[in-house]
C-alpha cells in the first residue's frame, strides 16, 4: 500500500509542477515594460505557404531595454516576419531597415502596469485552481485506496501530506506572482 501512496505523491507533485510551468510560460507572455525576445514567442509568419514560428526562420535578438531586432534567416522574408508580427496582435509596429525589423517597445503607463498586474494575478489564480483540483484527484485516490483496506491512520497521514504538498505548490506560486508583480510595477 504505501508504494501506492509514494505513486500517489509522485503523481501529483508532477501535476503541480505541470501547473507551476504553465504559469510561468503565460507569465513570460506578460511583458513587463523591458524588451525581452520571449515577447515574440507564439508569432507566425508564413513560410512559403506554411505558417511557421518567427524562431525557426529569424535571430531574435535585444539591444536594449526597450529595443528588439529580429534578423531574418532569408532577406525576403522581412515582409513576411513584418506582417506576422502585425497580425499577432502584440500591439508592435515593426520598422524595416532592409537588413532587419527593429521594433521598439513603448514605456508603459501607470494604468498597464494595473491591468498587467491584475492579469498575472489571474493566470495565478488559474495555476491554484489547477493545484486544488490535483489535490482533489489524488485524495480521491486515496480514498479508493482507503476502500481497498488501507488503514484510517495511513489515510489520513497521507491526506495530510498531500496537503502539504499542496500549500508548498500554492506558495510557489504566490512567489512567481510576487516576483511578477515587482516586475511590472518596476519602471
């Protein structure tokens, strides 16, 4: 029985860790004032017919805090990088040189830098959710665990670990949305 428990914790602490890099990834989508290349992470740009993801055809690149270069594998494509930036909604205006697109990152104002916060805030929010119902699951398998003749004592010894596996996980993720948040609120 308590290798089952062990497969039990393993089970939902790699559940947690799916949730916590989840939200580290919509984290990284949040821009934070500074000019970072993973802002342009889920662009498209049509490859010769195919839509393909702007790394695998361009060097994305930053020369400064508010400034980012994207160098085209194949000079022809600066159009195409340009309007697929265009069309992924970043709120970018791409500015083409010949050589590369240079796109400047405008400061945020005070009223983004709210919004941005309440919506780390939220996908923070979502990674809980998603820890609690792990949570649930697994204590639900202890339950069956429990029908199957593991013993009262052994049960609630084993939900109480996964409870502290739980308030562990939330407080990781409190952590990300406090860096987060200094993040932002930083100018």
């Amino acid at each position: 029985m308590t290798e089952d428990l062990q497969l039990i914790y393993e089970e939902f602490k790699s559940a947690n860790q799916k949730s916590l890099l989840h939200l580290e990834n919509e984290l990284m989508k949040i821009r934070a004032g500074k000019a970072t290349p993973s802002m342009l992470h889920g662009v498209m740009v049509d490859y010769y017919g195919s839509p393909t993801p702007i790394q695998q055809v361009a060097n994305i690149s930053t020369v400064d805090a508010r400034t980012i270069t994207v160098q085209p594998w194949e000079k022809p494509m600066l159009s195409e990088i340009s309007k697929g930036i265009i069309n992924s909604n970043l709120g970018f205006a791409p500015q083409n040189n010949g050589e590369v697109l240079i796109i400047s990152i405008p400061p945020l104002t005070e009223e983004r830098r709210k919004e941005l916060v309440k919506k780390s805030k939220s996908e923070g929010e979502h990674a809980k959710v998603g820890v609690r119902n792990n949570r649930k699951d697994s204590i639900d398998m202890i339950k069956d665990l429990k029908n199957d003749g593991l013993s009262e004592d052994m049960s609630k010894d084993a939900e109480s670990e996964i409870q502290n596996i739980t308030n562990s996980y939330v407080k990781k993720v409190d952590d990300l949305l406090e860096q987060k948040e200094k993040e932002i609120m930083t100018i």
